[in-house]
C-alpha cells in the first residue's frame, strides 16, 4: 500500500466515523451541562467570618488529604449538606468535602426548603433572647432565605415559615433538595397542607398515646372545640396518632372512630423508656423546648435545657409554663414528681423538682432559678433524696404502663 492510498483510507473512515463522533460528543457535553445545573441549585459561599483560606478535603475528617484550599467568599456547589459535620461540595471540577461551619447558604434570587431536625423555636431575631413565634416542631418543613451554620453553639438562619419570617438555629436544619425560585409560593412547606378541620399538618407520625387529663378529653369531627363531640374518652385511653397539627390538635383514631383531640391532652402511652441520663445526654439540645407530662394530673407544660451534667438544668421557656408548674404544687418545694418527657423522636421516665435555685437563662418567664430534671440512677450527695428521685423516675414508669 503507497502512502497515498493509505492516507485516502483514513480519510475514509475518517469521514464515516464523522456523525458518530459528533454525537458522542455532544451527549457527553449535554451530560456535563445537566450535571453543572443540577449542582448550581444549591449553592453555598465559603463563609466570610474568616480571612483564612478554606481547607477542601478528598473524605470528611479534618485529616483527609487536601485537595485546595478556597477563598472566603467562594461559590461552591453542594451535594450534600450536614450542619453538624461536613458537606460534600463540588468546586473546580474536584469533588469532596468542607467543614459545614465554613459554609454559608446562598441562592441568588431564591431559597430552598429545609426541615427541622428536632423540635425548636422559631424566633423574630438571630438570638436565644428575642420573643419566639412558637415552637416548630421535627419534621417540618421551612423555606431557608438564608442560612449560616457558623457560631458557638450555632449561627441562625432566616426562614419563612406559616407567612411569617424569622430565625431558627442553623443546627436544627437539614437540606431536603428542594429549592425555590424568587417567584415560587411562599409556602412555608413543600409537604404540607391546609387540613380540611383546620390547622397545618406539621409531622406525619404513626405512635400511640393516651389521655393523660383527669376529666377525660373529647373526641371531635375538627380540630377545635366548636366542632362536633364524636365522644368521651376517659383519662388513660389509649389513641393512634396519625398527625400532630401546627394549631394545638391531633388526629388520632380510637377503636374505629376517627377524629382529632387536644394535644395538651395526650400523653406517652406505654412506650416510655427506663433509662440513665447518661445514655440520652445526646439527644437532649441544650435551648430547645420539650414536652412535659406530669404524670399525677396529666398536666402538660414544656421545658428546656441549658446544662447537661450528672442531671440537665432547666428551665420553663415561658411564664404561663412556670405557672403551670407552680399551679401543680401551690408552692415551690424539692420533692420531685414523677414526669414523661419528650425529645429526640422518644419519651422518657423522669422525676422534676420543684424548687427553682442557682442560675438561670432565660428572663421573663417568672422564674428565678432554674429547676433540675433527673432519671433512672439519678446519684446525689443526700441519700435520703436520691431515694426519692428514684422513686418518682420508677412511679413515672410504671404509669406508663
């Protein structure tokens, strides 16, 4: 074969081969473009509270090995997102991972949707001492306009939520995927609805609960009193939770009978736990509201922590919860009662004083003082009163029961 003809032969194929390639590229950068897309929907900037280059790490520990460090103020793309830990971030066509503290939330023009992690407040301003909304519960979904994780314990961050706007700690928010243009609905969440009885459903949850109010609680056709009574149920009547409404009620379901009660009025219902603090410290977050029963009269109140030691320092968030404990008791007094408490997604023995002492953090709610919360093997230096704590932690269990 002359060089000539051997030249005209790949030419030849060549040629024929033209299409196929021209396609094959154009897919791959058809991929490329998608992928690009995708990733620019959740977009973070490297946070700016620090002069210092951020470190961009190949797996998520602070020993992994190095891909770059990025500037402060950097766009970057986000896969997947933990506010407590590290994200998986896409940047210069390198994949891996920052510390989430380093990232600060940003959609030019829009927001995306989050959702709590546990239950907490919902605040008019980025702290702990401004006037809370209420308390939003886990689950729930909000719309994120802009989001800072960085702080000690925590930054906050500026969300939408029931056509309202204001704050939320940024630890208690994790991404769901779903992002908003400027144009979209306000809605404060992508899953939930308007209930035909009234109320936003803010959690889907399959539990079991029992009426904890000595005069019983009403069964009803809606979610308040002025709708129909289907029936009376009497105190320790047990009902299946299908959804826990934004306005106070739940939907439950009683021996074939469908309706909605009081939240107020349920309690735990045969699921509490029996366990040291030790084990639970984790779940219970230092600022956030929980539920309380008082297991005697199946009052319910909240409660939140601000110190976890051998016990977990409390205090009531508000003054109409402080009265309510006070109301329990006619006066303040150590003996504790037996309580179910509720937090991390689980209920729990425990036993309450009710003598507010020592320091506190929380002003306005009538209370000065705080009050200390104590569960199964509770260790004191009076003996004597180590008893009694048992005692509550072990009557608030077998009530449960």
């Amino acid at each position: 074969m002359t060089f000539l003809s051997a030249e005209r032969e790949v030419r030849a194929i060549m040629k024929s081969n033209a299409k196929k390639i021209t396609f094959v590229f154009f897919f791959i950068c058809l991929i490329i473009g998608l992928s690009q897309t995708a990733l620019a929907a959740d977009v973070f900037k490297t946070t700016d509270t620090t002069s210092d280059p951020i470190n961009f790490r190949k797996s998520p520990s602070s020993n992994a090995e190095r891909i770059a460090r990025i500037q402060p103020g950097t766009a970057v793309d986000v896969l997947d997102h933990d506010p407590a830990g590290w994200s998986k971030v896409s940047y210069n066509g390198d994949t891996g991972y920052i510390k989430s503290e380093f990232l600060k939330f940003h959609i030019s023009g829009g927001s995306a949707v989050f959702k709590t992690t546990d239950g907490v407040n919902f605040r008019t301003g980025p702290s702990g001492d401004t006037e809370s909304y209420g308390l939003i519960v886990k689950g729930e979904n909000v719309e994120v306009l802009e989001h800072d994780p960085t702080g000690d314990p925590a930054g906050w961050s500026k969300v939408k939520y029931e056509n309202k706007t204001g704050y939320i700690r940024s630890d208690f928010l994790q991404k769901t995927g779903v992002t908003k243009s400027s144009s979209s609905s306000s809605s404060s969440s992508s899953s939930s609805s308007s209930s035909s009885s009234g109320g936003t459903t803010q959690a889907t949850v399959t539990k079991y609960q029992k009426v904890t109010d000595p005069k019983g609680a009403n069964l009803r056709k809606g979610s308040s009193t002025n709708h129909d009574i289907i029936r009376a149920l009497s105190m320790g009547t047990v009902v299946e939770v299908f959804e826990e409404l934004s306005n106070g009620w739940s939907h439950v379901s009683h021996d074939g009978s469908k309706g909605y009660i009081s939240s107020d009025l349920l309690g735990a219902a045969g699921k509490v736990e029996l366990v040291e603090f030790a084990d639970i410290r984790n779940l219970l977050k230092n600022g956030v509201p929980f539920k309380v029963v008082d297991v005697r009269t199946g009052v319910t109140f909240n409660l939140q922590s601000f110190s976890k030691g051998k016990h977990a320092d409390v205090e009531p968030p508000t003054a109409a919860d402080t009265k309510k404990i006070f109301d329990l008791r006619g006066k303040w007094a150590w003996d504790p009662r037996p309580v179910w408490v509720t937090f991390g997604g689980r209920t729990f023995a425990a036993s309450l004083n009710g003598q507010p002492h020592a320091g506190s953090t929380i002003s306005g709610n009538n209370m000065n003082g705080h009050l200390c919360l104590h569960f199964q093997n509770t260790v004191t230096n009076n003996k004597s009163y180590q008893k009694d704590l048992r005692n509550a932690v072990l009557e608030a269990w077998n009530a449960s029961k």
